[in-house]
C-alpha cells in the first residue's frame, strides 16, 4: 500500500515552523551551550525567532489557503491570531527574561529539587536559572499558531497538547513558593488530562457522524448526513468541554485561579494572554467552520454560559484578597465577554472578538508585570492588604496599574472600552440583547473590585513595614511600556487595529 505524501505550502506554514524550530535549537543550546551563557543565548534566539516568525505572519498577509492535505487553514482570522499570540509571546519573553528582580530569574534553578527541602532554599539564593522556560515557552507558542490554524480536529487535538504540556511544566518551576508552584502544576495537568481527554471523545463521536475529522467535512455532513444528530451533539458538548476549560470559561474555569496564584507571574502572564487567543481562536473556527449551520441548537447554550461566566467571574473577582486571584477571576469575567462576540455569529462577532483579544491580552501582561515589581522579604507581595500606600509609596507604578484597571473596567480612553463595546455592538447585531444587558450589568460588578485597588493604593496609609516597588530591569521596563502604550493607543485611536480585525473575519473553508 502506497501512501502519498501530503503537499506542504511550507511558507504559509512557516511561522509555526519557525517557532518550533527554534524551540528544539533551543533544547540542543541546553545540551552543548555553557551553563553561564545560556541565559543570554536562549533570550535572544527565542526574542530573533518570535520577530521571525512575526515578519513570516505578515508576509503571508491576504493569504487564504488550506494546506498539509487539508489540515490547516491559513486564512484572517489564522494570520490576525497567529500575530497577536507572537506579539504577545515575546513580551512575555520579556518578562521572562527579568533578572534583576530575583537572584538569577523566577525560575527555579533545579526543577527536580523537592519544595521546601535544605538544596531548595539553598538554590532560590543562587544566581542561577532554569532556562529551559525558554524553548518550553516557544514550543507552547508554536502549539498555539497551530492551534488557531488548525483546519482538522485532529490537528487541532495535537495541537492542543504541544501547547498544554509545556505549560504544565512551566507552573511548576517558581523559584519561590515552590510548593504552592508544583500545586498548581499537578491540578493543571490533572484538569488538563480530563479535558482532553473528553476533546479527543468529542472527536470519536463526531467522526462517528461524519465520517470525517476535517471541519469542512462536518460541515458538509451536518447539513445531509442521515446519521443520528445524538453522536454530532454528544460529540460536540465533549468538545466544547475541552475548548471551553482552555479559555477558563464557567463552569470549566476552577483551575484559573489556584494556576494563576502559583505559578511563576511571567507564565501567569503568558497563560493569561496568549492561551486565552489560542482557545478562542480555536472556538471561532470549530463554531464558524463546521457547525455553523446547527447554530440553533448551540447558540442557546453559548449564551447560557457567556452570562454565567460574566456574573461568576464578576461577583467572585469582589471577594477576593490576593491581587493575581483577583485577576484570575478578571480573566474568567472576561472571557464571558469575548463569547459575546462568539455567540453573535457574524462578521461583525469575528472581528469585535479578534479585536477584544489582542487589546485585553496586552493589558493584561502589563497588570503581572506591575505584580512582579511590588515585592517584600518573601518575593511578590500579592495580598491587597500590602498594596495599601501604593500610591505614595511608588507614584509612576500605582499609576501604572492604574490604567491598567481602568481598561480592564472597561472606561472611556482605553482599550478595555472599545473591546466591550465592539463585543456588545455586535451582540445586539445578533440579536442577543439580553446577554448584552447581563454583559453591562456584569462590567459595572466587576468595576468594584478594581476601583477598590485604586483607593486602595491612593487612599490608605502605607504599612511601616509593607512592600518595595523594585526598579525593573530592562525586559520588565519594556514590557511594562508596550503594555500601556498598547492600552492607551487602543482606546484612543483604535481604527487601525478595529480595520485590520474587520479585514481579517473572513474564514477559508
């Protein structure tokens, strides 16, 4: 039996090469690179191969093609997302990269020495590293291009796993808090397992119905297939049950507070950012590709979940005490609000929620990276408790994070309040009002907790023993830059990125 080899359009598919690639060389760098070089060798191949892969995306612009014998589309929406995850991958590289902050970085030098133990305590004072976070955070970027491009369920399953397992392993590995780190990891990883492996079951079924993993295939089945709708809409809950857990939506979301807590914050601000485009990249096309046409019978139950994840996320973000909870929680709110732009089932839905994602996800990584600097005796002082004084203590960084919540509330003059505009646009477009009304009901919740951080930092006296804002180093200073101009300039002249969304809603099919 001869089998063919499938055509490969290698420069459509050169950005998710281009990462990957640089990910092994990186591997190859731990084996033969001097432990003293590492750092700085792992810090600019990674930084040289998220610019690379970023001049590929922009190279491919308008390009609509389907390739790998139909199992990636590289289309708008594939290219809009595949930039705005490089993009912000590398400023979380950035983050990573930090060293002043830590003696040696966030990283643990050793992954392997037990939390808590004498060799452990002995290493978090050493000014060495774990720099394999490195082409583990590439790998889990090259996972999430292909993530979003992924034209076959299948792919889209292996896909799934390049990007999740490198994430579990970067939770573990907190130079400090170890025990707290590994914590998060196992739950991750656990959590992790079940839901893929319910993905992978939605796969089997829908394949039973369809004859076909390929999303246009369904699509062709879902509209004459005589076969019983039980396997498509069985096999359809267990893969939304995976997609829905990657993007920390209600009720699949427990796991985002607890791995936010724990984990080292420049992966928090990895995970927060990029994963969140991944996932919802990968729902855009799953429901706009190959279900498209059962809307009626979906629809129902997205709305459902958006309007539970915003008042879940809202409501419990208020009751929080630890500054990266509190924006876990903020995370799960929001994703609420970018299943509004999903559910509205337009063209108008794709580019409001391309929009949303770049916007939030550059908010966001500013937010940790303002985190990583508010620090005491023990490393980052996360209880809100020890933000009170902020404000006189380190005016420029409480204004920082300042603007930073504010976008997140969703005010006039940041990125923040386009996003939910355009998302609540569109929304009403698709005729989904309530969800809207549940949507503006939720923001003015979640505004509380937020402007409680605010008054907070202005408005108390600070602890005579509270917490330093250190000075950040380069990679920090950077990313906090991009971080607010990104927030500001999205809020204020917002066409630019809104157009390139609009030209990007289109899918290949």
């Amino acid at each position: 039996m001869n089998i063919d080899a499938p055509k490969l359009d290698y420069a459509a598919l050169s950005p998710m090469l281009i990462l990957l690639g640089a990910a092994c060389v990186g591997i190859l760098v731990e084996a033969f690179v001097p432990r003293r070089a590492r750092h700085w060798v792992q810090v600019v191949l990674s930084l040289a191969a998220l610019i690379a892969a970023f001049v590929a995306v922009v190279l491919q612009a308008k390009t609509e093609t389907i390739t790998a014998a139909g199992a990636v589309a590289i289309d708008g929406p594939a290219l809009f997302l595949s930039g705005s995850i490089i993009v912000l991958g590398a400023v979380s590289v950035l983050l990573m990269a930090e060293r002043s902050l830590d003696s040696g970085s966030a990283f643990v030098a050793q992954a392997a020495v037990v939390a808590g133990s004498a060799p452990d305590r002995k290493l978090a004072s050493e000014p060495t590293s774990h720099t394999e976070a490195f082409p583990l955070a590439l790998f889990a970027l090259g996972g999430m291009v292909l993530f979003v491009s992924a034209n076959d369920l299948l792919i889209m399953f292996i896909a799934l796993e390049v990007l999740s397992l490198p994430l579990y392993l970067l939770c573990a590995l907190a130079r400090r808090r170890r025990l707290l780190s590994q914590e998060a990891a196992v739950k991750y990883f656990l959590l992790g397992a079940f839901a893929s492996a319910f993905f992978l079951y939605g796969v089997a079924l829908i394949y039973g119905y369809a004859g076909s993993v390929d999303l246009a295939a369904i699509h062709d089945a879902v509209n004459g297939s005589p076969a019983n709708d039980v396997l498509l809409f069985v096999g359809l809950a267990m893969l939304l049950i995976g997609l829905l857990f990657k993007a920390g939506v209600v009720p699949f979301h427990s796991w985002t507070p607890d791995v936010y807590q724990g984990a080292p914050t420049p992966v928090t601000a990895l995970m927060a950012a990029c994963t969140k485009v991944a996932a919802f990249g990968a729902i855009l096309r799953v429901f706009y590709v190959a279900f498209q046409s059962t809307k009626w019978d979906w629809r129902p139950v997205l709305i459902a979940i958006a309007m539970l994840t915003m008042v879940v996320g809202a409501v419990l973000a208020v009751t929080q005490t630890d500054i990266k909870r509190l924006l876990a929680y903020s995370s799960i709110a929001n994703a609420g609000f970018i299943l509004t732009g999903v559910v509205a089932l337009n063209e108008r839905g794709v580019s409001s929620t391309l929009f949303y994602l770049a916007a939030y996800g550059f908010t966001t990584i500013g937010a940790f990276a303002v985190v990583m600097l508010v620090r005491d005796a023990d490393g980052e002082a996360t209880h809100l408790s020890r933000w009170a004084g902020l404000g006189r203590r380190s005016p420029l960084y409480a204004g920082v994070m300042t603007v930073f919540l504010l976008a997140f509330a969703g005010l006039p003059l940041t990125s923040g309040f386009i996003s939910k505009f355009a998302v609540f646009a569109a929304a009403i477009d698709g005729g989904s009002v309530a969800l809207v009304i549940v949507g503006v009901i939720a923001s003015m919740i979640l505004a509380f907790p937020y402007l409680r951080v605010i008054v907070l930092m202005y408005l108390s006296d600070p602890a005579e023993d509270g917490p330093t804002v250190s000075v950040p180093g380069g990679f920090t200073a950077a990313a906090l830059t991009i971080g607010v101009l990104a927030t500001v300039a999205l809020g204020v002249v917002p066409t630019q990125l809104l157009d390139l969304a609009g030209e990007a809603a289109q899918f290949v099919r």
